[in-house]
C-alpha cells in the first residue's frame, strides 16, 4: 500500500523537519528516517494502530520523536492526516477529513 499527505499534514511534517535540523545537524534526517519507518509499518498493516476517532481514524506513534501520524486508509491508499506532536493542541486535525 502506498501513502499520501493531506496538504496540511505534508506542511506540517517539513517543519518538524526544518526544526530538528536547526537544532542539531542531521537530526532532521533521523526525523525523516524515523517517519519513513514508521509509515512503512502503517502501509503493510494500515489496522494494526489503535483508532484515534471513530470510525476509521488510526494513531501510530513515532517512537523516538514526540510526534504520531494520524491517518486513515482511502482508496487503497494511506492518507496521513496530521504529523502531531503529541503534547499540543489535541486533536485540531479534525475537519481534515470531512
């Protein structure tokens, strides 16, 4: 299965990525790596991750970085609605699915 970024979630990811490589060189790269791992998992077995919001809204948490992908499956396809951090604003990535 493949993903796709809901556009506000993609804005979201290159800035999280920009923040880590401006804090310590290369560590926007482990944030890209740790993404990339993360969403590999979801894209082989998108129902294994806990829902965040009924019916089919999914979590799976980063594990090194404090950040989780909310996503859900659409047309045999991966759609990542957030990169969140987890300690701010929960859930604003609500109307993104509408």
């Amino acid at each position: 299965m493949i993903y796709e970024f809901h556009p506000e979630a993609e804005a979201e990811f290159l800035e999280s990525v920009g923040f880590y490589e401006s804090r310590v060189k290369g560590l926007g790269e482990a944030f890209v790596d740790e993404f990339e791992f993360t969403i590999n998992r979801v894209c082989d077995v998108p129902k294994q991750h806990q829902i965040e919001c009924e019916p089919d809204i999914r979590r799976a948490s980063l594990q090194r970085f404090p950040f989780a992908l909310i996503y859900r499956e659409k047309q045999s396809k991966v759609q990542v609605l957030a990169v969140a951090h987890n300690r701010r604003r929960p859930q604003y990535w609500l109307g993104r699915y509408g």
